[in-house]
C-alpha cells in the first residue's frame, strides 16, 4: 500500500491520467459521432435513391430501359446525371407522350419537385454526370448583364433569337422561346444539352459565363413597363424590323403613288 501511495504521489501521475482521459473521449468520439452522422446521411441517400428507382421504373423504365441503358424508343441515361432529370422533368418534356412530333415540347410536369429529386438521385447513381446547380449559380448576384448579352448573341441567338424568343429549326424542329423559363433551368439546359441544343459545360461556358446570360435574359424578358428602344416588334431582331419597313413602310408608299397617279388620270380626262 505503501509503494501504492508512493506511485500516486509522483509529478506525473496527474499528466498520465489527464492524456489517457482525453486519448479516450477523442477515442469514443471518433468511433461513434462521425460514423453515426456519415451512417445516417447514407442511408437517407439510400432511401431517396430507392424511392427514385420505383418512380423510374413505374414512369421511364418501358423506354430507357430497367437499368436505364436505353431502347429503341429512348436513349441511355446512364451518365446524364440529376441535372438533366431536374430539367426534362421539371420542365413536363419528359415523360414524353406516346405520340410526338420531330420535339418533345414543354408541358406541365406531373410530379412533385420531392418526386423529381428521387428520380434524379437514382439517375445520377447509374453513372457521374452534371448535378443540380445552387441558387449561387444561377443567381442574380454578381452577374454582368452586358457580358450576358454579348455571349447570349455569339453562342444562343442563332438559334433561340437575340431576345430568347426561339425561331425555327430544320425538319420540324425549333428552338422555344425563354421567356418565363426558370433559371434554374436555362442553367441546366446549357450544362446538359437537351433535345437539338449542344452543351455548353465550364470548359466552354464558365459558370460565371452561365450566371451573365441568365441574367441577360431576365433583363430582356422581365419588366415590359419601360422599353427605352421604343415599339419591339415581338423582340424578333432585324428581321421583323425590315419585314414591318417592308409591308407598311413600302406599302404606304405604292398607296400614295397609285393614288397621285389615278387623281392626274382623271384630272387629265376631265
């Protein structure tokens, strides 16, 4: 009992039980704090994923296929990623109607936006391909509506209009107008590349690039109080502007000419 004592009494023996305490409670810590969370958030992940697959095989399985490698009547979505489900889903493209044109046009979507994001999750584990993008990437702050327009006209106006009003494509095809369309989509619709439309991802398009021409767009299609360029003849460009000096510009003036000219015939004859 005496060495006991002794031993207790030692200049270290405070240090030794102080550092073995702390190496246990970091020990515990450790071994079930982390684990507990990580556990958790896998197994929520696991439960969306596999809410999404039975939407997906009740919705989209009989045209991409059970484990959406694709059919004859739909392409392979192995890889797409969740953005491009946020976007055909969200946006009532898909699930496509049965009978379709040379596009599948935009229509009221039939799930909610929890439904959309179980479908997405499972997409996405089929194969790596663009997520969701945040607000902070489709959002207004920051954005330069000058730089938008100028990559909105060198990279989208040939097919979409200089204002997003759409316009025609070839066999049946057209680009849709923009208006009204969700940021959040039009951001998506550039990462992915859907239907006719060719991708634009970081390499090409920044994501400072995507947030300038989001915000362009809502500049030219928001408020329509105040246009300070006068009438906008639909916002179509020079081509309806040449089309109206054409009609009723030109047309004004064959008026008047064959109007003067009648009046000096029968001045002439009277």
């Amino acid at each position: 009992m005496k060495k006991l004592s002794v031993r207790r009494r030692h200049p270290l023996a405070a240090v030794v039980v102080l550092l073995l305490a702390l190496a246990a409670t970091g020990g515990l810590y450790a071994a079930f704090a982390p684990a507990g969370k990580a556990q958790a958030d896998e197994t929520s992940q696991s439960l969306t994923i596999k809410e999404g697959k039975k939407l997906y095989e009740v919705g989209c399985a009989s045209c991409h296929g059970t484990g959406g490698q694709g059919s004859s009547d739909g392409p392979s979505l192995v890889g797409v990623g969740a953005a491009a489900v946020d976007f055909q889903v969200g946006t009532g493209r898909m699930p496509a109607a049965t009978s379709q044109g040379a596009q599948v046009p935009r229509k009221k979507n039939i799930y909610s936006q929890a439904q959309i994001d179980q479908l997405a999750a499972y997409v996405a584990s089929l194969g790596a391909g663009p997520s969701v993008p945040t607000t902070q990437q489709y959002g207004p702050a920051g954005a330069d509506i000058a730089k938008g327009g100028e990559l909105f006209r060198t990279n989208c106006a040939q097919c979409h209009n200089f204002t997003g009003k759409g316009g025609a494509l070839t066999k049946g095809k057209f680009a849709p107008d923009l208006e009204g369309v969700a940021p959040k989509h039009i951001y998506e619709a550039m990462q992915t590349g859907p239907q006719n439309m060719p991708s634009f991802p970081d390499t090409t398009l920044s994501e400072k690039n995507k947030k300038d021409i989001i915000a362009y767009l809502n500049a030219v299609n928001g408020d329509k109080t105040e246009n300070p360029g006068g009438l906008e003849l639909g916002g179509l460009g020079p081509v309806s502007e040449g089309l109206f000096g054409w009609i009723f510009g030109l047309g004004t003036l064959i008026v008047v000419a064959v109007w003067v000219a009648a009046r000096t015939a029968k001045a002439k004859k009277s």
